[in-house]
C-alpha cells in the first residue's frame, strides 16, 4: 500500500485534492491511503512513503524537511504541488507526478 502524507495549511482545501487522487488511484488500481493534515500538526513521517505540501505551505518545506530528518525520514522524499494542478484540483496529474518522484527514490 502506497502512504502518502498532504499538508496545507488547514488541512481542508487538500482534502479536495485527497479524494481526486483517490478515485484517480483506484481507476488505476492502485492500492493508496491518503491523510491531509494542516503543516502545524505534522510530528514526523510515521510510515508514510512521501510526503506532500500543498503550494500554499512551500514556505514551511525546510521545516518539514527537517522534522523529517529528525525522525528517521532522511530517505523519504519531499513534493511540492505545483500551483496550477492545485488550484485545478488535477488529483490524477499530481498522482502521476507523485508515483514519479518515488520511482526515482
């Protein structure tokens, strides 16, 4: 099962986003579980394999960065959504970019 980790600031326009990417994974049959939180409740990375902000919460990417460092997730990579899928709520083009990432991983 493929872990993913939103942020934003209030963990509510991400939500949106969570269930676009959610339907997009089960169109491809990919097994997910998705949880948006906002940026201040985030503690560590648990057991998720990445962890995404929303373009919104860029600022806070060294921070988070470095929480995730503190707590064992040296390797687990970092993503920014880009703007524009954003503010389009393009959950299938931020998955693919997200499956992406981990490819690389």
């Amino acid at each position: 099962m493929l872990k993913i980790l939103i942020m934003c600031m209030q963990g509510m326009s991400t939500s949106v986003l969570e269930n676009k990417m959610r339907d997009s994974a089960v169109s491809r049959g990919i097994d997910i579980s998705l949880r948006a939180i906002p940026t201040h409740e985030f503690k560590g990375v648990d057991d998720n394999d990445i962890v995404v902000l929303g373009p919104q919460v860029k600022y806070a990417e060294k921070d988070i960065r470095k929480k995730m460092d503190a707590t064992g997730g040296e390797k687990i990579p970092l993503y920014v959504i880009e703007a524009q899928d954003f503010g389009m709520m393009r959950g299938d083009v931020v998955l693919t970019k997200i499956l992406k990432v981990l490819e690389k991983k």
